[in-house]
C-alpha cells in the first residue's frame, strides 16, 4: 500500500471539500505560496518523461535598502532532466543522495557497488555537470559516493558544489552515518571530516547536510552559524523508518535557523540479488522497502511547499527570495538570543571523559518522603504525593506544588513534628525513629 499511495496532497484533494482543503493546507503549510507559470516546453518535456514538475514562489516584504535577492532551486532525480529545469530558469540544482547508483549500501557487499565511486574534483559525472552548468548558468549540487584518491582510495559519502561559471567549488560530506535497521552505511564510509561547509555562490550561501543529518539539530545549527541561506537535504530513506519525521525535521530547521531548507529524497522501490537482514530478528529480504520521494522546500517563516509524489520522478521549483532570512531574524531574534557561549561552555565539558551530567540532588525533580514509624498508616499517602520537609536550614526550598486535602494533612502534621524539634536543629533525631527515603521521580 506504501508504495501504491501517491501522496498526502492528492488524497486531500480528493476528499475534501475546496472550502475545507484551502484551510488544511494552511495549518499543514503555513501561507499559500503562488504557484509558478512554468514554460510550456518544460512542462510537455515533463510530461513525455513521465515525471512531476511544479513550481512556487516564496516571496519576502519589499525593502527599500535592498532589491529583492530572487533565485530558484530545483530538485531532481536524474541528470537528464537537468535541460528541462534550464527552461524554468533555474539558479540552483540539487539531486538527491548518492544520485548517481542505486542505495545499495544495505546490501553490506562490495562489488559492484564500489565501482560506483569517483572522484569528487574531476571524475566523470563532475566533468559531466560542469559542462551542464556552464552552459545553463546553474549552481549543481551533485551527492555522490566519492573515491578519495589522495588519501588511500577511501570512500565518503559526498556533495559535490559546482558554480555556475563550471568551476569545482568544492564538496560537503555527510557528518553522521546511520547505524539502524538496514542503514549501516559504515561498511563503506565513516563519518565525514568537512564540517559545516557554506559556500558563496552568486545566488546565495548555500550549505549541504546529507541524509542522516537532519535528524541532529545541532548539525542544521552549525550550517546557520556559518551563514547559510539555503541548507539542502539530499536524502534516501524509506516509509516505514522516517516518513512520520519527514515533513517536521527539514521544516522546524528553517525555522529554527532562519535559512531556506530544501528536503531530497528518491522514490520507488530498489530490489538487490541477494537477500540481506536488518538485524531485527525479521525474515531476510531484497529491498530496502518503498523511497517515498515527498521532496518539499520550507522557509524561515516556516511555510513550505506540498510535497512532490511519492510514487514518480519529479522536479520541484521554487522561486525564494532571500531578503526573507534577515527578515526573520529581525522578527523572532533566534540568533540574537541563541547562547552560544553557554552552550560551547557545557559542551566544552560534556565531551571530557570524566563529565558528570549536572543534575541537582533535592530540587524540584526529587520525590522526598519521610517515614515515622508510628505513622506507619500515612506511608501509602506519603508514597504517593511529593511534598518538601525541609531537613536542614541550608537546603534550597522546592518549588510550589499543588495537593489533594489528604496529602495537605499529612504534610502539615509532619511540619508540626518537625518544626517541634527545629529549635534542636534536628541533631537529636532519633534515627530509630525516622528514616528519610530519597528517590528520584
């Protein structure tokens, strides 16, 4: 049914009222986006390639210190759809991860897969695009399974930049490789050791966080703090591990951040010779299960884009200006009140071996019940409530909390015991008595 089911936007068109749907789409998107006049040739080129193309625009408040900053991002599947984006004057491309085989990294085996690998700086498909964005004044981001030549033949997983005169720029690796179900890319590449890349182009800062990425919020952060205006997410995951997650993750980080976020993924089903297990207990299996395309572009402002099918080929188009990155800024102050100090202080910290998590015994977070043996009937009430008896002068009151008259009862009886003894500074207690039985709730 996964890979039968075309898309969230379809079946609510299908379903609801018009009057109903225009509120929908709202909530789900924040504020209508214009829809894109493509060219008409685009359009029948699409349609003769049996692929998806649409197209919106997401537009900032006019400035009168700063012409609008307008580019368009495209997102596609293969390469030889490239001409097609040319003809809705597309600035920016990205194609989806490792877009130039199939994701056979579930696989665990080496050949052929392997042999995917080339060179991020002049290898074939590099060569290929070079020529492609020249020749249509386009910025291609190119995700591919790299062969580092220079440093013992290892693999990565990399984003290679090209700018729009042809010339290399440079690449982005994934910094987290996933370790879950089918997902153990780690049989052929390790984490990547580019950090947080942003790259001038002439039309924007651009930063690449591949796949597994998004999932940490702080790696989306590191992308802002180095200036980026738009974060592109070339992914391939499958429905039943992250299709819930998939409309939030990239979304919530154009919010959080203030850049333009663009969210990639492949689409249909990818079956392999041989079976392979997820390490789950479950039966061995061919595939990775359905890619759910559903690519979408979100902004700062926290609107976004319907997302493409989840059964076809497509290409999304999106008009951005950027002036609405500092206009968000401006408006919500993240950056202005973000902290960083005080996070690289506790971070600083918390990766020293000897770090221990800072967490305050006695405070709100602490159920503290006292036992008196001849109470012995109340111990029920006292399991159940929290409630503060101060034991010592120098211990920090708990904060405020509301109880029931019953628990109230018993806690102003044990007040009375106690302040009875208070003026003794509680050195006298009887510790055959009362035992103070501490826990964490």
């Amino acid at each position: 049914m996964s890979a039968e089911f075309q898309s969230v936007e379809k079946s609510l068109e299908k379903h609801l009222p018009e009057n109903e749907l225009a509120e929908v789409r709202r909530i789900l998107y924040g504020k209508e986006l214009k829809q894109l006049d493509l060219a008409g040739d685009a359009l029948a080129e699409a349609d003769s390639g049996d692929f998806e193309l649409v197209g919106y625009q997401f537009d900032a408040l006019e400035e009168e210190t700063r012409p609008p900053r307008v580019i368009e991002s495209l997102h596609k599947r293969i390469s030889d759809i490239i001409s097609t984006g040319a003809k809705c004057g597309v600035n920016v491309m990205c194609m989806q991860e490792a877009w130039t085989m199939p994701f056979a990294f579930c696989t665990r085996e080496k050949h052929p897969w392997c042999q995917f690998a080339e060179s991020a700086e002049d290898g074939p498909t590099t060569r290929l695009l070079q020529e492609l964005a020249k020749k249509y004044n386009m910025v291609i981001i190119s995700p591919i399974l790299e062969r580092d030549e220079n440093h013992g033949d290892v693999l990565a997983n990399t984003a290679v930049v090209i700018s729009n005169t042809g010339a290399y720029l440079g690449k982005s690796r994934k910094n987290h490789i996933p370790r879950v179900g089918d997902f153990n890319e780690s049989t052929y590449y390790m984490e990547g050791d580019t950090g947080h890349r942003v790259f001038q182009t002439q039309f924007g800062r651009i930063g690449i966080n591949i796949c597994y990425g998004r999932h940490h919020p702080p790696n989306w952060m590191m992308y802002g703090v180095n200036g980026a205006e738009i974060v592109f997410n070339p992914s391939a995951t499958v429905g039943a591990l992250s299709e819930p997650m998939w409309p939030i993750e990239a979304r919530n980080a154009a919010i959080a951040n203030s850049y333009y976020t663009c969210a990639i993924n492949r689409v249909g089903t990818e079956v392999f010779k041989n079976e392979f297990t997820s390490a789950d207990g479950k039966p061995a299996h061919k595939d990775f299960g359905h890619f759910y395309g559903s690519s979408y572009v979100a902004a700062p402002d926290g609107s976004r884009t319907p997302g493409l099918s989840r059964t076809r080929d497509g290409l999304i188009v999106a008009e951005m200006d950027l002036n609405l990155c500092r206009q968000i800024k401006d408006r919500w102050g993240f950056r202005m009140t973000q902290r960083l100090d005080m996070y690289a202080r506790e971070l600083t910290e918390a990766v020293k071996p000897d770090y221990v998590p800072d967490i305050k015994q006695f405070y709100g977070g602490v159920c503290m019940k006292i036992r008196k043996k001849r109470l012995q009937k109340h111990i029920p009430l006292l399991h159940k409530f929290t409630f503060a008896v101060f034991l010592q002068p120098n211990l920090v009151p708990m904060k405020r909390i509301s109880f029931p008259p019953s628990a109230i009862a018993v806690s102003k009886f044990l007040r009375h015991e106690t302040e009875n003894n208070f003026d003794k500074s509680f050195k006298q207690f009887d510790s055959n008595n009362y035992e103070a039985i501490v826990s964490q709730i």
